[in-house]
C-alpha cells in the first residue's frame, strides 16, 4: 500500500468487520464474518482473539507488508484507557484485556475503544460532524442493529465514566422485554433493529430482517405496523430524556435501523416532538460514514498508536 497500512477490526454482537486502511485511512480488503460465540466452558475473550488472528492473517498476505499498528473497537462496556472491555451481554466477557490479549497474539501496537464512541469519533471529525461542526460540541450518536449502543458528547467531550456512561440501549422504556443483560423493559429489546425482525417474526410466519419489516409495513401489513409504532414510541421516549438531561445540539443515528431512510426520521421526529415542550429540539441526522464508521474509527485509533504511543 506504499506508505504503509493499518490492520482494522469493529466487532459487533453480530458481525466482525475487517479491514486495511491506508495512511489516508481509505480503507482496503474490508471483511465481515458472523462474530465468534463461545461453546460452554470455552473463554470469550480468547475465542474472540483467535477470530481476529485469523482475520489479521488473511488481510497480512493480502496486505504484502507488514502492518504499523492495529485498531481495536469492541462492543458492550469498554474501559479503553485501561484496554479492558468491562462486560458484554451479547458475547459473553466479563473483565476481559482484550487489548494486551490482541497486542499478544499480533505483536503490534493496538488502539483499543468501543466500538460505538469510535464511530462516533469517525463520524464527527470525518462524516456528520466535518459537515457540521456544531455536532462536535453537543450531540450524541446511536447505533441501531442487533443492539443499540451510543455516545454521548456534551461540551465537547466525550462522556464516558469509565465506559458506563451512554448505555441508552439499556434505558428502562415503557414495554419494554427481558433482556439479555439481566435486566427487563430494556430499550433494545424492542427498538432495534434484532428486535423489530424478532417481534415480527414471532407474529408472523417470516422471519426477515428490520429493513423488510419496514417494507412489509409500507405494503399494508398490520403486525409490522404495530412493532414499528411500538420500537419508534420507545425510543422517542428515551430521546426525550436525552433531551431533558443532555440537550443535544443533534442526534446522529447509524446501524441497520437508519437505513429505513427519510421515512422513518421523519416519523421518529413527530413522535420526539410530541413529547419535548421548552427543550432543544434536536436535529435528527442519518450517519454519513455508514456501515464503515467502526473501521474508520478503529483507523483513528491504530494511527493514534503511532504518534502518540497509545489508545485515546
């Protein structure tokens, strides 16, 4: 890649994506694989370690040179300054070192966050927040897929309290199910986009992804109406206590769920709307980095590694 590369990884409850990214952070190569579960009795941190190995042989030989570093995002709470993910209900660690355990098995340097504050950085110094600078002051980002995950940025700052701080995912909502956290009436147990294709498919004889059961709504199909209206009032209600305590200047919102498109913006907007009455009224904004916004921030992360000699 001529002036040297970086190895990428964004690993979600669902996919592994994977990457080269060049000095300019375009990025090469990009891999996604369903993340590894560990079978009973095995570690999840170590599973989740030989996965990434693998992936980061494979992307070497297509690479031809050695990597400079490698970057590291990762969902469920994360300590990044301590490169410990604290907790994941989806994959299974508890307390695990994930970054010594990468720096271990790869022998590079590795920059290591969540995998949502990451593509939050991405997002506001290379998408949504380079079109809009307001955005980097006051805003929070939501990743909607088979979770929802966020980060919240209030006065510039990211807040993170030791990766606790912006688990909206996890926010007690009216309806709201068990979930696999421990708790029950969890937002993301009706409102993301796992959830909506889960609900529908419980109702119905399909078992289709959230985009279809938009599509099935459109087409008239009352039970897709009823989960959609039931996942839009959730997070309305949880947006709106955003609101209250943060005031966001903007909401960017990523992850399968955003690519209802227009549509659904807008009618998330009239459901926000009917429940604010003196607060900011947000700007609602479609993610422009897409579903490549983890691996552009594990890239910010991997090129921190080499200027500076550690993670953010």
């Amino acid at each position: 890649m001529g002036t040297g590369h970086y190895l990428v990884f964004d690993v979600g409850g669902t996919d592994v994506k994977a990457g080269l990214a060049d000095a300019g952070g375009k990025l090469h190569h990009v891999r996604r694989q369903p993340t590894a579960i560990a079978a009973p009795g095995q570690d999840p941190a170590a599973v989740l370690i030989e996965q990434l190995a693998t992936l980061a042989g494979t992307l070497r030989q297509a690479a031809h040179e050695p990597p400079r570093a490698m970057g590291l995002a990762v969902c469920g709470l994360v300590d990044a300054p301590a490169g410990i993910g604290r907790y994941s209900a989806n994959l299974g660690w508890v307390d695990a070192p994930l970054r010594q355990m990468a720096q271990d098995a790869l022998g590079l340097p590795v920059g290591f966050g969540h995998d949502v504050a990451t593509a939050a950085r991405a997002e506001l110094e290379l998408g949504a927040g380079a079109q809009d600078p307001q955005l980097r002051r006051n805003s929070a980002l939501l990743i909607i897929g088979t979770g929802i995950a966020s980060t919240l940025v209030v006065e510039g700052q990211v807040v993170s309290s030791e990766g606790y701080a912006g688990e909206l995912g996890h926010a007690q909502v009216p309806g709201g199910l068990p979930c696999k956290c421990g708790a029950t009436g969890c937002l993301e147990t009706i409102a993301s986009a796992g959830a909506i294709a889960r609900l529908y498919s419980q109702q119905a004889s399909a078992v289709p992804g959230a985009e279809q059961v938009f599509a099935a709504r459109a087409a008239g199909d009352r039970i897709a109406g009823q989960v959609i209206e039931q996942a839009i009032e959730a997070l309305s209600f949880t947006l709106a206590q955003l609101c209250a305590t943060t005031a966001p200047y903007g909401i960017v919102i990523g992850g399968g769920l955003a690519q209802a498109g227009p549509p659904f913006f807008a009618e998330l907007g009239q459901a926000l709307e009917r429940r604010l009455s003196f607060h900011r009224r947000p700007r609602l904004v479609p993610a422009a980095l897409g579903a490549d916004a983890g691996l552009q921030g594990a890239w910010l992360l991997a090129r921190q590694t080499t200027t500076t000699g550690g993670t953010p």
